[in-house]
C-alpha cells in the first residue's frame, strides 16, 4: 500500500491517538477493504452526504458493500489529508480531504473514545470536482 498522506498541524498525544482510526479508514480507502472500515468505524456509524440535492444517509453495512478488494488504477496519486482534529474529553471532531482523481472529497468525523479506543462513530462528506 502506498498511501500519500499528510499530517497538516502538529498534534498532541491524545489528538494522535484519534488518528488510529482515521488511518484505518485511509488504509480501507487505498486497499478498497471493507475490513479496514469496519474497524475504523462503530458498527452504529451512518456515513451521509447530499449528492446532486438528495439526501443519503447508509448504515455501515451498505457502505462497506462499496469496498471491492481492488484499490484505484490512480491509487499511487491519491492524496489523503487530514485538516484538523479536536478532542474534547471522550468526543472528537476531525476534517479530512481525500483528493481522488477528479473529485476532492471533504469527509467530516463526529469520533467517541470507547473501550476499545477511538472510533468514527459518523461521518458526512461533501464532493466536487478537484
């Protein structure tokens, strides 16, 4: 896996520790794996956007039927960032873009420390034209 990512500010521990899903999730996006997005995500995640005017809203099940176990022909170029991540007790926010070829995606995620550690438990996406 060659994934290109970017770390843009400097984060502290706990900020850190917030990434281990985010890589999950980058590493299910570079691999096309959906076992990588089930262990990023809640099992209780619902990933929305609005595409085109209409609502989506897809329990983490239906979004891992997407993944095919056959990365991008454009896999090498992809780059993955991630903007910022804000901690606040067992809560975390974090903004994300994925440059994907001819669509820049923004994914926003709403993260719960659990147990197990931190989890994306949703995440809403925007997408245009890069």
């Amino acid at each position: 896996m060659n994934m290109n990512t970017i770390f843009r500010p400097p984060f502290s521990e706990e900020q850190a520790a917030v990434l281990d899903p985010i890589n999950q999730y980058f590493a299910g996006h570079a691999n096309d794996d959906a076992a990588h997005m089930r262990a990023a995500f809640l099992p209780s995640a619902h990933i929305e956007s609005v595409r085109e005017g209409v609502f989506t809203s897809w329990p983490l099940d239906v979004y891992c039927e997407r993944f095919k176990g056959a990365p991008a022909a454009d896999e090498a170029e992809r780059e993955r960032i991630v903007d910022w991540i804000d901690v606040q007790g067992s809560a975390a926010c974090a903004r994300i873009t994925l440059v994907h070829g001819a669509t820049t995606f923004t994914d926003y995620f709403v993260l719960l420390k659990t147990d197990a550690g931190w989890r994306i438990a949703n995440k809403a996406f925007h997408g245009e034209a890069s």
